[in-house]
C-alpha cells in the first residue's frame, strides 16, 4: 500500500499554471515598459484564464465590450509518456502538448478611409496576440519556463486560426489563434517508502472571473 496521502500537484498542471502566470507577468511588464518609451501601453495587454471553455463569454453579457484586450487561454490538450526515459518507480518524461488560444476581438467601425469590418480587426487582434505570446514563450529567458530541473524542453509546434462559438452579433466578431506548445518535463509518483522525491508546486492569484493576476513590481521611468 502507498503509505502516504497523494496530496500533489502533477507536473503537467505546474507547468500549465506556469505558463499563464509568464504570460500575466510579461504583460505587466511589457505594459510598463510601453509607458516608459511613450507608447500605448493597452497594445501590450492580455487578460490570462486557464482551462476554460468560452473565456470570451463576457465580452456578449452586456452590449458593447468594456475591456477589448484579447483573451488568452491555457489548457492542457494531451501527453505521452517516454518509457525510455525516466524509470518505473518514481521519475516518468512526459512529453505534453498546451495550447495557448489567443483571443482577439473586433468592432465594426467608420473611418475617414471607409469601413472597417469586425471579422478582419478580429483576425488582426487575434494574430497580434499570438505574436506577443510566441515571443514571450520562446524568448530565451524562458527556456525551462522558469522550472529549471523539472522543465527540459519547450516548443512552438504550430499556430492554426480558429472561430469561436460566439452569439449572433454583426457589430463585433472574435478570432482565435491557438498556439500548440510541446513541454517535456519530468512527472514524479510518491509509490515507494522512503524515496525523497523533489515536488514542485505553483500557486496563482485570480480575479472573480478566473482571470490571471500578476504580482509584481516595476520602475521605470517616463510618462506615466
């Protein structure tokens, strides 16, 4: 029998939680840092959720948008397990794929050029964000994804376009794209008596509505 109670977190979902809080922090960031060199800085914002289904929901609850930065979602797709690697008792590679679904929203509007459509300032918004999560992922300060030890690798595999399930309305529209993002990382099973085993945990701070909250502090120096 195993002798004690299995009360840890997998590491497919530290690393998962991981992720969105990069994505969160790096936003702050990067807003801050738009301030500082005269720049807007709601052009570097994402707003972070995980493993939800319809993250968009809010923006169809009342009438027009309020908050129209895009939407990021994190969500653990599937993993495979290495037998080559790792053993049978307590270390396992598990070779996962996350997507990040990068949300972007359109309003239909008049310009002193013509008419821009909702669907094509969607698609735009949904590629600007994908740009700033792939840069932010596959920079090099994030090659273990802050989990050196645990995290061997990351990659982008693919970004695809995709259309969310949204209700009827021609004023706006939303596009996703969604990022597919190979991780291998060790996952660790407590079966033997005795084995210290070196667990990592992760926690994370949400609004009401799920959203992912940064913590950080930043200086710089410009406007504010």
């Amino acid at each position: 029998m195993i002798s004690d109670l299995i009360n840890k977190q997998d590491s497919f979902e530290v690393v998962r939680d991981k992720i969105a809080l990069i994505l969160a922090t790096e936003s702050e960031s990067q807003q801050s840092l738009a301030v500082a060199a005269g720049e807007d800085p709601a052009q570097w914002k994402l707003r972070v959720f995980t493993e939800r289904s319809q993250p968009w929901n809010d923006w169809y609850v009342s009438g027009a948008p309020t908050d129209r930065a895009p939407i990021i979602n994190v969500w653990y797709e599937n993993g495979s397990f290495d037998s080559s690697s790792g053993d049978v008792i307590k270390t396992q590679l598990h070779r996962a794929i996350f997507n990040v679904d990068c949300i972007g929203l359109g309003v239909a509007k008049n310009t002193d050029a013509g008419h821009d459509s909702a669907d094509e300032l969607a698609a735009k918004e949904a590629q600007r964000a994908a740009k700033l999560v792939r840069n932010i992922l596959m920079s090099g300060v994030y090659t273990r994804l802050d989990l050196t030890g645990t995290v061997f690798r990351r990659w982008v595999n693919s970004i695809s376009l995709f259309q969310p399930n949204l209700s009827e309305n021609s004023a706006f529209n939303a596009l996703g794209a969604r990022i597919s993002l190979a991780v291998d990382f060790n996952e660790t099973s407590p079966q033997v008596s005795g084995q210290p085993l070196e667990l990592i945990s992760i926690d994370i701070t949400r609004s009401e509505d799920g959203q992912i909250l940064a913590e950080t502090d930043f200086i710089h120096t410009g406007a504010p």
